[in-house]
C-alpha cells in the first residue's frame, strides 16, 4: 500500500520508494458511515409527542414603587442653596423635595408612602412594611442621620437604606 519495492536507478537499494498520494478509502467509508446514521436517525427527530401542559395561573410582576427619599443637609451643603432655595435650618432634612422639621419626618414621610400609592394608604402594615432612603452627603454629621433614622423608628418605620450622595456626577 503505498510504497513499491523497485531497485531501479534513483532508489536507495533495497529502500521502498514513497508515495505521496493520499488514501481517501477509509475517508469515504467512514463518510459512508457517518451518511447512514443520519439518513436513519433523522425521522426519528421528527416525531412529535403531544403532552397536555398546565394552564399558567402567574400574573405579572407589578413595577416596584418609587422610592420614599428623606435628605439630610448640613455642613458645607448648608451653606449652599438647595436647588436655588435659601434653608431654613441647618441641619435641615427633606422628604421627597419638601423641607421639614425634625418634628414633622415620620408624619410627612408616612404621607409621601400613601402618596405612593393611595390604593394602600389605609394599610398601616403595608405602610411599615415600605423602604425608606435616606441620603447624606459625606459632610454631614453622623449624629444628625441618626437623628433622623431614630425619628422614622419612631413613626415604626423601620426598613431604612443609606445612600451617600455622589459627588463625581
């Protein structure tokens, strides 16, 4: 298979000669093969089974709602104007965009929960139950945002986030 045994000029005695022809028989057989199984299997792929699948009783999922945001300002940001307006006190805390007292956070943060949604508002769990974030910047005192988390714990309103403001924005 492949080699010849000549002893004719150019040949190294007694050494076969090469051949650099390729063998494709055990290609093509394998293709063959390979062609076979195909042909066979192929049908079988396309056998349907008919199954009986439950009905889907999932509703879709509710957009989550927009987020409560209670602000404290104090430090460098006092001096500055919020938004363009003068703040009244210094500290000075913010539910939503409104300015309030420190008296005032957990009543007027439980109105900016309803004001959420007003389906609930009568719901005093679902209201408790409501994440509330708090926002400073990293001037501002610590003392002054545990002042404010300890006046929403006193309203029960205890699921509390932190967020520090970016000042890279």
């Amino acid at each position: 298979m492949g080699a010849k045994l000549d002893s004719g000029v150019g040949s190294k005695r007694g050494r076969p000669d090469v051949n650099a022809d390729p063998n494709v028989i055990p290609f093509i057989d394998v293709m063959l093969v390979l062609l076979i199984i195909f042909m066979v299997t192929a049908p079988i792929a396309a056998v349907d089974i008919k199954t009986d699948m439950p009905d889907s009783k999932v509703l879709a999922s509710k957009r989550p709602n927009k987020p409560v945001w209670v602000t404290v300002v104090d430090g460098d940001d006092c001096r500055q104007n919020v938004k363009g307006k003068a703040l009244s006190a210094c500290p000075a805390v913010f539910v939503q965009e409104e300015e309030v007292t420190f008296d005032e956070i957990g009543f007027k943060t439980r109105e900016a929960i309803k004001a959420v949604d007003r389906t609930k508002a009568d719901d005093n769990d679902w209201i408790e139950d409501q994440r509330i974030y708090v926002r400073a910047s990293g001037s501002t005192q610590y003392k002054n945002v545990t002042r404010v988390m300890n006046r929403l714990q006193d309203a029960r309103l205890t699921k509390i986030g932190l967020v520090a403001d970016d000042k890279h924005k």
